[in-house]
C-alpha cells in the first residue's frame, strides 16, 4: 500500500510540476506577447505614421504675460518647450488645411483644423496654425487637407505674426 501512495504521490506531483510549468510558460509568452504590442504602439507613434505628430508637439508650448507700457494691454507671448525648440530650422511636415490669410499679398496659413473650426473661427488655439513662406504657389481646396514641408521657425519677438512659420514650405515629399 505504501508503494502504490508513493507512487500516485510521484504522479501528482510530476502532474502538478507540469502543470505550474505550463502556467509560467503561459505567462511568460503573455508578457511577451503584451511587451511587443506595447513598443509597437510607442514606435508607431512617429511622424512617418502619425499625421498629427508635430503638431502635437507644437501645442506643448506656453504663454507668458507682459503688460506693453506703451498700449496698456497685456500681450501673451510663447515660451517653447525643449521638445519644441529642438526642431527648430529643421525640416518638418505638417498635415492641415489651408487657411488664405491676406490674398493680396499671398499670405497663407495652415490649420491642423478645417477652416470652421481652426484657430481664426474661435475653435482652436494659436498653437494649432503656421504661417506659410513658399516660394512657389501652393494649390489649395479650403475643406481638402494638404501635407507641406518646411523649416522650421520660432516666433519669439514679433507680435504681428503668428508664433511659428514654415519657411521654404513645399508639398511633402515623404521619407
């Protein structure tokens, strides 16, 4: 009797062994599995496969108040994040829409939102659009949304213009 329980107590044992093995095994491809999707995800996120990633980085930037002496009023002017700052006279595309800024003199802009809801409407923030300096004309649809390229420019002194510009802006060209 005592040979047959040791012999059920091996079998239960090597059973239960197995069974833990497979229960680890299974967590550990989990993990795997998880981990994988997780930094396919965070490299996605890039601006080949991300339409938005500049402009989400453009919108980390903040505002600080100055009262202007000589009108009284306070003026906002943008204080640009490292990660703002970085790019900086680099090259860069943005996908947005068109927005004719002053025609006669060929000024143009490009929202990151169509023209009913871009920051000229009341619908978004300055850090949503960019002043555009082409060389050659851009063809335009206002509700089409259209990819440039340019370099870009940091706006920190000049209060008639928009805080970021695209100088040289051209069709994007893709990587």
């Amino acid at each position: 009797m005592a040979l047959f329980f040791n012999a059920k107590m091996k079998e239960i044992t090597n059973f239960t062994n197995h069974k833990t093995a497979t229960t680890i095994m299974k967590l550990i491809l989990s993990l795997f599995f998880t981990s994988f999707f997780v930094i396919s995800a965070i490299s996605a996120q890039s601006p080949e496969t991300d339409d938005m990633y500049y402009w989400k980085i453009l919108s980390k930037v903040k505002y600080k108040s100055n009262l202007d002496a000589e009108s009284g009023e306070v003026i906002y002017t943008p204080v640009f994040s490292k990660s703002i700052e970085q790019y900086e006279g680099k090259t860069i595309f943005l996908k947005g829409y068109i927005i004719p800024a002053e025609l006669s003199r060929g000024k143009m802009t490009l929202s990151a939102f169509p023209y009913s809801s871009c920051f000229f409407c009341g619908g978004a923030g300055p850090e949503s659009v960019i002043e555009l300096e082409t060389t050659t004309p851009i063809i335009y649809r206002l509700e089409k949304p259209i990819i440039l390229q340019g370099k870009l420019q940091l706006n920190r002194t000049d209060p008639l213009r928009l805080m970021y510009v695209l100088k040289n802006a051209t069709y994007y060209q893709g990587k």
